[in-house]
C-alpha cells in the first residue's frame, strides 16, 4: 500500500518549529545560536531535535568547522531551498487570514 504524499509532507515537517527553521534558513546559513535568537521561544534541546530531524530528511546541511571553539553552521539544500514557495504561500494565506478573522483582537 503507497502511503499519501501529503502524509509523508507532513510527518516530515510536522511540529511548531521546523517551517520556522527553514523559513530563517531561506535568509542564509546560520549558526545555532542565530536561529536561537530568532526563535527566544525554542529550547537548546527543540532546536537540536528539530534540526537533527531536518539534516536526516535533507532538507539542511550541517557543517562543522574544525577549529577551537568549534564552529557549526546551518543552511538549506536544494531540497531544503525546494520548500520556499510552500512558505511564501503560507505567508500570503496567513496574511489574509488574520485581515478577514482580526486574528489579533480574539
């Protein structure tokens, strides 16, 4: 039995933070504490979780610089870059959403 594509969509990008993640992530590679600050809300141990789950689906690369301290960056792959127009029309519906619900004032 072939399993639905939207399901497999889902369970990959499933939860709170990842299309937050990547939505930071189409601004440029960043550094863990980049995306920590961009998202105060987040704990260390999420945001290591979620990025772990984005690297094993390859949807970012993580790369470590072999220095002292060391460093490690976060960016987007192709596929990864392959999710920006899901998230621009995110964008466009939620923006229309909170203009006709007043989301705001509930």
């Amino acid at each position: 039995m072939e399993e639905c594509p939207v399901s497999i969509t889902l369970n990959i990008l499933s939860g709170k933070w990842k299309l937050l993640i990547i939505k930071e992530l189409l601004d440029g590679t960043k550094r863990f504490s980049e995306l920590k600050r961009a998202m105060p809300t987040i704990t260390q141990r999420m945001l290591t979780k979620q990025l772990r789950e984005l690297e094993y689906f390859g949807l970012i690369k993580r790369t470590i610089y072999q220095e002292i301290p060391p460093k490690v960056e976060y960016s987007l792959t192709t596929l990864g870059e392959s999710l920006k127009p899901v998230l621009d029309t995110l964008h466009k519906w939620g923006e229309e959403y909170i203009k006709t619900t007043n989301y705001f004032t509930l």
